[in-house]
C-alpha cells in the first residue's frame, strides 16, 4: 500500500487524472497505479534543456502508457545527445543508470536519473557562463 500526503493545493496525477487536493488529505493507495506528486510533474514550458526535456518525455512516457512508444523515442535522442555531450564520471554514471531504468520499464525511476542529469546540465551551463 502506497500512502500520499497532499498539501492544500498540491496537484498529483494518478493514472492519468489530475488531483487537487482540497485541504490537506491523504491518500492509501491499495493497488499498482501510477503516480506523481505536484513537485515531480514538470509543466510543458519548463522543458527548456536537453536534460528537461529528457524529464519531460520520461514523465509523458510514465503516465501515458497507450503513448509510450512515441516517447521513448524522443527519450532515445535525448539520451543519446546527453552521453555525448555531457562529460565526466558522474554524467556517465547517470546516464547509465537512467538507460538501466529505462530498459527495465522503470520510467518513474528513470525520472530520478533525469534530475541528476538536470543538476549536472545546470552545473555545466553555470561553469560555461
């Protein structure tokens, strides 16, 4: 059983659906679904970089299982541009673990890869600066 608190005003998507919590509620979970909490959904607009959007296609692919082809092959080019662009043992490791997640169908894992992907894009993009 998987338990979800939701702020008063916190969004979450549950199978596709968009909640709204109305109040602070909480949620027990009973079977396999698949969830994301307000502060894991990335909106459209905010996909701005490669490892954003990598985020973004990861999240589509997630919650959008009749869609999933589609964007495991955007994930694929992302990806793919990520290994060759970003450097260093930690990027590499990333990268790896996200390819890792995703071969196995554990896209709500993958996203957790993506947000290191994320860190090191911006870290990168700061240094260049």
């Amino acid at each position: 059983m998987l338990r979800i608190t939701l702020r008063d005003g916190e969004k979450a998507i549950v199978n596709g659906a968009v909640i709204c919590a109305s109040g602070r509620v909480q949620l027990a979970i009973e079977n396999r679904v698949t969830v994301l909490r307000g502060r894991e959904i990335m909106k459209p607009e905010d996909a701005v970089t490669p490892a954003r959007k990598l985020y973004f296609a990861t999240m589509l692919a997630y919650i959008d299982p009749d869609g999933r082809e589609a964007h495991q092959n955007v994930v694929i080019d992302l990806i793919s541009y990520l290994v060759a662009t970003l450097s260093g043992a930690q990027a590499h490791a990333a990268c790896v673990r996200y390819a890792n997640d995703i071969g196995r169908g554990d896209f709500y894992r993958a996203l957790s890869a993506a947000r290191e992907l994320i860190a090191l894009e911006d870290g990168a993009c700061a240094e260049a600066a």
